[in-house]
C-alpha cells in the first residue's frame, strides 16, 4: 500500500487508511498530522457518516483533505491537535 503525504501550512499530513477485508466499503480514511516541532497526533478518523469508502486512493485523498481542515482548524480557530503531558 502507498502512503499518501502532503506538508500544509507547516504541517506534515499522513493518510493514515485501515483497511477491513470482506466489506464492501473495506477503507477507513484517517490522518496523524506533525507539525514543524515534531509534535505527532494521534489517528484521526474521519467523520463516521464519511469513514468507510470502497477505494484505497479515494480513501486516502479524503483523509488528507480532512488533515487539512483540521489543521485550518487549529491554525485558524485555536482547536487543539496534540496531546500534551500535564
């Protein structure tokens, strides 16, 4: 399988696709993101309504675009992408 990548606004999004054999919608698109100071999320499906899609590459293309608008989000909206320690 090839992994899908793009950097975006100074942020790595990684197409993070699982796959579930013998379904007829066997991929579920997801993202992990890392930003310029190594800081890594962890998987970010997508929404359930749009999680499971009957192709690899239609699965990966949506998780980055959903990557995308998460980091919008972050950068533009002040949501919270990483966990940090307390």
């Amino acid at each position: 399988m090839t992994m899908m990548q793009c950097t975006y606004r100074d942020h790595l999004i990684t197409a993070e696709v699982m796959e579930y054999p013998g379904t007829p919608t066997p991929w579920a698109g997801g993202c992990r993101i890392t930003d310029s100071a190594g800081n890594v999320t962890r998987r970010m499906p997508l929404p359930l309504e749009h999680a499971f899609m009957d192709e690899l590459g239609k699965a990966q293309r949506l998780s980055i675009a959903h990557g995308k608008w998460l980091v919008d989000q972050h950068l533009d909206h002040g949501r919270q992408l990483f966990q940090h320690a307390a």
